[in-house]
C-alpha cells in the first residue's frame, strides 16, 4: 500500500514538471520577423519632375510697358528702372512669359538737350525678367530715343530777330542801315537760340517700348493659372 501511495505521488510531481517547462519554440520562429522586416520595401521620397527649359532664340522681341517714369534730363546712366511685359511670350506653342511680368532694365546714357548742336537722347536696355518667383539674367539690344529737332523753330527765331533788326537799321540809317540792322539782328536771335534749352525725351508710364533679345536665354515654361 505504501509503494502504491509513493508511484502515485512521483507521477503527480513528474506531471507537475513537465506542465510548468516552458515550450520548445520552433526553429526559425524568432528570426522570421528581423528576416521579413529587412525584405520590406523603403518608402522613399518621391522625385523632384524634371522642368524642360525652352531656349528663347536672340532677335525675339520683348515688348513691355514702362512702369514709372524716365527723362533724359533727370536720368542718369546706372539708373534702374521696372516694366511690365505688354504681350505673352510665346515659344513654340508654349507660353514661355506671361503677359504682366515684370522686368527690370538700366539707363545705359541719359544726354540732356544740348545747346543748338545735338539733341537730348535716351538709351535703355533690359537686364533680367522675373516670373514665379525666380529671376533670370537676360541680355537685350540697347533701345534708344532721340528728342525732335528744332532747326525750324531756331531759324524762325533768327529770321524774327533779324527782321526787327532790319526795321530798327531803315529807321536808323536808310538802306545801308537795314543791312546792318539785319546782321546785329541775326546775331541777337542766336544768342536767343544758344540760351534755350532744345526739347527732352520724356518717357510715362505705360510707355510702350519693344526690345530685342542679343543673345539666346533659356526659361521654364510659365506655371498655368
């Protein structure tokens, strides 16, 4: 009886100890997760769209529109100045500029109204364009104005002049006296000439002025609307 009772306790204890051993984990089990994360795909950023640029050939026109003022009494070369392009740029198809943007230029010489001889001028030439957010560096031929002249306001100076001249010389001294009078007249009517200032360019707002690309430029097409 006492062999029976001590076989039966054992058998309890050993299914104690087995029940409490912790399971045999399968092989390969704890290295499948490392191994599956390693195969996971990156997420990488997604690339940046490459921008094709369009070359804008030299001789394209630029026309644009004067934003503030110029004269070629107040301005001096070096003076910068800002336009707004009047008309879309198109190249190709593709609208390269939009119409409105702006554009910055130079004074390249500013000569004021000489006296009887030359003739107040203006030369400009456009320095770079700026269109969604971004400034490019362009190279235009220079453009230029010229005041009009005023030869036939000078000579009906003169001739005034010498006419009151002659009338002054006849009342004076007879024939010989107008010839005189008409020569110290001449005289008097160009200084009057030498001490006034001829006309200036003037240019406004909104003057319109077309240029000419001098060398070629490349550009990103214009962002739409």
């Amino acid at each position: 009886m006492k062999n029976v009772f001590t076989g039966i306790l054992m058998a309890i204890v050993a299914i104690g100890i087995v029940s409490c051993s912790p399971a045999a984990t399968e092989p390969g089990a704890d290295s499948a997760a490392p191994e599956h994360a390693a195969n996971a795909p990156e997420h990488k950023p997604e690339p940046a769209p490459v921008v094709k640029m369009i070359s804008v050939p030299a001789e394209t026109p630029l026309e644009v529109l004067l934003d503030g003022s110029l004269s070629s009494d107040k301005s001096a070369a070096g003076d910068k100045f800002e336009a707004s392009l009047a008309e879309p740029l198109v190249i190709g198809g593709t609208t390269v500029l939009q119409k409105g943007a702006k554009v910055h230029g130079r004074v390249v010489a500013a000569d004021g109204s000489g006296r009887v001889k030359g003739l107040a001028s203006l030369t400009l030439a456009l320095t770079d364009v700026t269109q969604d957010g971004k400034t490019t560096p362009i190279t235009t031929k220079n453009w230029g104005m010229e005041a009009k002249s005023t030869k036939k306001k000078d000579a009906a100076k003169v001739g005034i002049a010498a006419g009151i001249g002659t009338a002054i010389g006849a009342i004076a001294g007879g024939g010989s006296g107008a010839a005189k009078g008409a020569a110290v007249g001449a005289g008097a009517g160009t200084g009057v000439v030498l001490a006034t200032k001829g006309d200036e360019v003037e240019l406004g707002p909104e003057t319109r002025m077309k240029f000419t690309l001098e060398q070629p430029v490349e550009l990103a097409p214009a962002r739409k609307s």
